[in-house]
C-alpha cells in the first residue's frame, strides 16, 4: 500500500513479493485445518472473525490509500516564498534580524 506514490492498483509488487505474500496469506488461513495444524492444537477461527479480519484489512487499505493521496497533493502544492522562508521564529523577513535581536 504504502511503498510507491501510485495508486495501489496501478502499481504492480513484484512477481516474488506478490506470490510469497499470498502463499503466507493461504497458508495462515488453511493451516488449522490440516494435520500439521492439529500438532500445534490449532483450532480454526469461526467463519465471522474471519470476516471481521478480512473487512479490518480492507478498512485498512481504504484509509492508507486515502492518507496516502492526501499526503502526495500536499507535497506536490507548491508553497509561497514568505511560508518558505518564515522559519521557525514566526513572521522574520528576509536580510533582516529578528526584533529581538540586534547586532552590534
């Protein structure tokens, strides 16, 4: 979601970090109900905590997507040269000394 400024979907992973990611994710979800899972005590979720799951993860993506793209148009507005320059003492113009401040 996060690793590239595109839209999640315009954006491919690669072929290794995509197959690998889904085998996890299969395997995750299968492993109670095979025989390796009953030598762990592996009990299977029921079936509406898995749905809550899968709706959490999609909340997910919808809210990193979101922030994401609010993120990107911030950071693409170009910013005016008295913002720019203001720095961390309020209102200082530039070539100037602050009010407080006076060389001698």
């Amino acid at each position: 979601m996060v690793r590239t400024y595109k839209p999640f979907y315009r954006s491919r992973p690669g072929r290794l970090l995509l197959s690998s990611t889904l085998a996890v994710m299969l395997l995750t979800v299968l492993l109670p109900y095979t025989p390796a899972g009953t030598w762990f005590d592996l009990v299977p979720l029921p079936p509406a905590l898995l749905a809550t799951i899968v709706l959490i993860t999609l909340l997910y993506a919808a809210a990193s997507e979101a922030v994401k793209r609010r993120f990107y148009a911030a950071a693409r507005r170009p910013r005016s040269a008295a913002r720019r320059y203001r720095g961390a003492w309020g209102r200082r113009e530039l070539g100037t000394a602050s009010a407080g401040y006076r060389r001698k």
